[in-house]
C-alpha cells in the first residue's frame, strides 16, 4: 500500500504512542502494583487474595455465572439464530432489527427495568401470586438468579448476531440434506450446524463470557453487596477500601480469565476440527 | 408393474399460498420420471414433499405399499440430490459420502463408501475437501452420497441446470447409466424439455401446481395435451380452429413460407446454424416459421406469403 515501510509506521506512529502512553503504561502500572512490595517483587498479593475464602467464593460466583450465561445464550442463540435464518429475507431484517434493539438501550435503563419487573410488587411475582402459584411474593432480586437474568439479557443479542451470520454463512440445503441421509436433529446438529458454526459460537461464547464477567452495572444493581462479583469486589476495593493491591490482582485475574476463555473455545473449536 | 410410489390428492402449501394443488400421480418401480415445468409450477414442492421436507396440507404419499405421509425424513428411504449439492465442507468426499452410512452404523463402511465412489468415478477423491472439486465432481459426489444409502426413490432436483453444455451431456449418460445398473426409481426436475425429453421414460408436465400432462417422451413431443405443454415442446404458433372450437398448432417447420392463402409482415428474423427462423405479424396473429439455411433469407419488413398446412398441426381441446 505505502511506498516504504518507514512512511507506513510512520503513519501509525501517533496512535502507537497514544496507546503506549495512556493506555499499557498506566495498565503496566497498575497491575504491577500488586507484583510489587516494600521487599521487593512477590505473588504475595495473590496468595493473600486467594487465602481469603470470601473472594474464592466471589471468584468462583463470578466464573460460574459467566460460563452459565455463556452456555444459557449458545442454547437460547442457536434456536434464535435457526428460527431467523429460517425466515422469508423480508421478516429476517425485522426480526433481526429487534434483537439488536436492546443494544441500542442503554445498560442502566434496561437493568433498572428488571428492577421493576422481579421485584416484590413486581409484575412476576404479582403475576404468580395472582395466579394462586405462589402464597407470598418469591425473593428475586439481589440473587445469582436476577443477576443471571438480567446478564442474559444484556448479552443474549451478541450471540444471536454471532450465531445468525454464521447460519447464513453455511451451505444452503446443508441441513435438508443432513435429515434425508437419516440424521435426526440432535445428529443433525452435532454433526452438521455445530461444526459449520463453530466459528460462530466461538465469538459468541466469548463475547459473552467475558461480557458477563466485567459487567459491572448489572451485578451491581441486581446482585448489590449481597451476590458480589468480581468486578464489583473490585469497584469495593477501590472505593470503599482504597486497597488498589486487591484492585490490581482481581484486574488481573479477569484479563487472564477473559483471554483464556477465548483460547479455550478456539482450541475446543480446532480440536473438534481435527476429527472431523 | 405395479405402481410403487404413489402421490394421492396432495396439496402444498407455503403459508397461506397453495404450491401444489390435489396432485395424483402414480410411478412404477425402475422409472426415470421427469417432472418438467417453468419455475413456480409447483415441480420442487413436489420433490420436497416426496422427500418429507414439507408436510403435505392433505393428501397421501405412498411407497412400496406403504404410507409415508407422515413418516420423518430420516426414515423414508429416499434420497435427494439438491441442485446446490448441499455437501458438507467441513467432511471430505470420503466422510461425506460416508455420512448416512454412519448414522446407519453400516458395518462394512469403508467398502461401501469405495464402491460407492467408484459408481461415480472418483474413486481418487475421497480424501479432497469437496471445495477443492469442480462443480460437476461435487454434484457426483451428491450422487455418490445417496446412492449408497441404497434408496427406495432417487430424487433430483435440476441436475443438469448447474453444468456447463460439456459436462451437462457427460452427466445425462451418467446418470442413465447408474439408473440401469441399480435400477433406481430416479424422479428429477428441470425447466429444460430437452433435458427431459432426452432423460425420462416418461414426463410430467406441471403448471400452475397442477399437472398438465403425463406422458412418455414421445407422446408428450407429437400429442401434446394442451396449449401449454405444445408451446413447451416447440409448437410455437398456436391458433383457434374455427371447425372443431379448439385449437391448432403447428412447430415452426411446419408452416410454410413463400406460398399459400395467408400473407403476413416479416417482424424479426435471425440465423441459426442450419436454418433461418422468423417471427411474423399476421391477420390471424404471430406466426414462428423457419427454412433451411440453403433458402434465401427474407428481410424484416418484407411481405410474405405463408400456409398452415392442417395436416401437419396437432389438434388441441383449446388454445
């Protein structure tokens, strides 16, 4: 494209100290703060943050929750991401257009309105307790339970959008063709759409992974003080503590996380490749 | 022979639009049958029906004595080559072709998937990803792929449509030929009458989600049953017949130009190897004619005098 090389860096020069210089500095300086004690350098932090047993439950919570929303939107994503690629073109673009809608809300709008919608005088419990299913209203929020609903929620359209493309991306008749050769559809799906999808699920499981497991507003709001998480340990810790150690491993710890999910999915994607 | 697959009153429909509508048609075992029509005439609804990708609104399919109305896909015993080929790109030919075997646990796979391919001569495939095939070698292997499922019913949706004229001639005798070795009952749809005319023991002819006419190769070339199938077969100048109330129809060849009662205006005219054919306007409507390339050309514009022998028209119930 460029003439030489040195024209094209330096073209990007700019943007590379940008980045250098506000962005992985301060990173590199803050996560080495929990690397670094008045002896010298120690994974002394981490020790201690682990030895806690309150944070290996909120560690846990948090890692737990984000694999099930994961896995809750891959199974909820693929009957979606079917029934819409199975659409007449003209519906497809509607349909698709309210899965993308809840994106275009803001995250604290839409949290507050789960608010609304599970809590005691909420239409969910007035609705069971209407309905003669329930004697008193049940307790949903503040609970792993609202929090996994409203982190589906939140990022249950970015595994539809994943998954949709990669439907459309396979061969047409792919899947008729698979019944007629005698595949049932639980066979029609291991053996034909997950493989031809994998891509798909891959940047969906992700997305949607580490989503959930930085989500601050969310747990925050539906969870509170009671079902903390990670990431609002981590707002605690600074906060309310000022104790930027803690701060920096539990930083830390959800990079690692996030960047190991993605490598897993691939290697789980790749690995299923290579039977094939 | 008795009949062996058999489509009883069957309705289709999409939604609240009715593709096919109370269609009966009765096919012998070992037929190669053509379901012959233009596009929306309802010829591909009847495939995936037959295949049990949509569930007929009502009616009955029958096969070998059986009723299948209702049977799932998976164990109907028919096979469907798609006109896109629909193989798995992320198997190779061998497990593509391998893919119904599996899920049958044949226990003598490998065999069968080898001779399989080698019905179809590409037995040095079998480890090539199906992209890395041309399209006729990809449409084989489709062959290959339902044929070792050994079905009741091959089916073939426009087989020939997606190959170039080389390859489309190359194909027409390979498919005849695996018809006669494993006597198949073979059913295929196309929008070409020649594809038709060449392939089938006998042609059905669709429109409008009805059919038309059913007939062998050759009654549907010299008795066509209505204006339709006539103007489908090349009898290109259809015309009422004041004496009996239908109508007459004559192939371009048939009319002759240069004498005779009628004159008519020459309105388009072009060369075409071993004849000329033109299009003219006349008192009784457009009439399609053509002479030997030997023949002087006329030129558009010119008045002509022409004849409608009647007895070399095919008589219709109606235009």
């Amino acid at each position: 494209m460029f003439g030489n090389r040195v024209e094209g860096l330096a073209l990007t020069l700019p943007a590379a100290v940008f980045a250098a210089a506000l962005f992985l500095l301060p990173v590199g300086i803050l996560l080495s703060e929990a690397f670094r004690t008045p002896e010298g350098w120690s994974l002394g932090a981490y020790w201690d943050f682990f030895a806690s047993p309150r944070n290996r439950t909120v560690f846990w919570r948090s890692l737990a929750l984000a694999a099930e929303v994961a896995a809750a939107s891959a199974v909820i994503g693929y009957a979606a991401a079917y029934a819409i690629v199975s659409l007449p073109p003209k519906s497809r673009g509607r349909v698709f257009g309210l899965v993308i809608l809840p994106l275009m809300i803001s995250p604290v709008a839409r949290t507050y309105a789960w608010l609304v919608i599970l809590g005691r005088t909420g239409f969910v419990n007035q609705a069971l307790v209407g309905m003669g299913i329930l004697d008193t209203p049940l307790r949903i929020l503040f609970s792993e339970t609202a929090v996994f609903i409203g982190l589906l929620q939140l990022f249950l359209p970015l595994m539809i959008i994943s998954l949709v493309s990669a439907m459309e991306n396979m061969p047409r008749d792919a899947i008729p063709a698979a019944r007629v050769l005698g595949a049932n559809w639980a066979q029609v799906f291991l053996r034909v759409i997950l493989p031809l999808t994998r891509e798909g699920l891959v940047i969906g499981g992700t997305l949607v992974f580490t989503g959930s497991l930085t989500a601050y507003i969310t747990p925050a709001i539906l969870g509170g003080s009671k079902v903390l998480m990670l990431e609002t340990l981590l707002y605690q810790r600074v906060a309310v503590a000022n104790d930027f150690v803690s701060a920096s491993v539990i930083a830390m710890i959800l990079i690692v996380m996030s960047f190991s999910a993605n490598l897993l999915l691939k290697r789980m994607a790749s690995a299923r490749r290579a039977r094939a | 022979m008795s009949e062996f697959l058999s489509l009883e009153d069957l309705t289709l429909a999409y939604g609240g639009s009715v593709a096919v509508d109370r269609l009966n048609l009765a096919i012998r075992q070992g037929e190669l049958i053509a379901l012959l029509g233009p596009s929306g005439c309802g010829k591909t609804t009847t495939m995936r029906a037959i295949a049990g990708l949509l569930a007929p609104r009502s009616g009955t399919i029958r096969l070998d004595g059986k009723d299948i109305t209702r049977v799932a896909p998976s164990r109907r015993e028919v096979g469907l080559v798609f006109q896109s080929y629909a193989l798995f790109p992320h198997l190779s030919v061998f497990e593509n072709v391998a893919f119904g075997l599996r899920l049958r646990k044949e226990p003598d796979l490998a065999a069968r998937v080898a001779e399989g391919l080698a019905t179809v001569g590409l037995s040095d495939f079998a480890d090539r990803a199906p992209a890395a095939l041309s399209g006729g070698q990809q449409q084989r292997v489709a062959l290959a792929r339902s044929l070792v499922m050994n079905p009741k019913v091959l089916l073939l949706d426009e087989p020939l449509s997606n190959l170039d004229a080389r390859l489309r001639l190359e194909m027409r005798m390979e498919l005849q030929r695996v018809q006669r070795e494993t006597g198949v009952t073979m059913v295929f749809v196309t929008h070409d009458q020649a594809e038709a005319l060449a392939l089938a023991d006998r042609i059905v002819v669709m429109r409008g989600g009805a059919i038309e006419q059913v007939g062998t190769p050759e009654q549907i070339w010299t008795e066509p049953a209505s204006g339709f199938v006539a103007d489908f077969v090349g009898f290109e100048t259809i015309l009422p017949d004041p004496e009996t109330g239908g109508a007459l129809a004559w192939r371009p060849a048939a009319v002759t130009l240069g004498s005779g009662p009628h004159s008519g205006v020459i309105r388009g005219a072009s060369f075409a190897g071993a004849h000329r054919e033109y299009v003219l306007d006349t008192p009784l409507g457009v009439v399609k004619a053509e002479t030997p390339a030997s023949a002087p050309p006329l030129a558009p514009g010119a008045e002509v005098a022409f004849d409608l022998p009647r007895e070399r028209a095919v008589r219709l119930a109606s235009a």
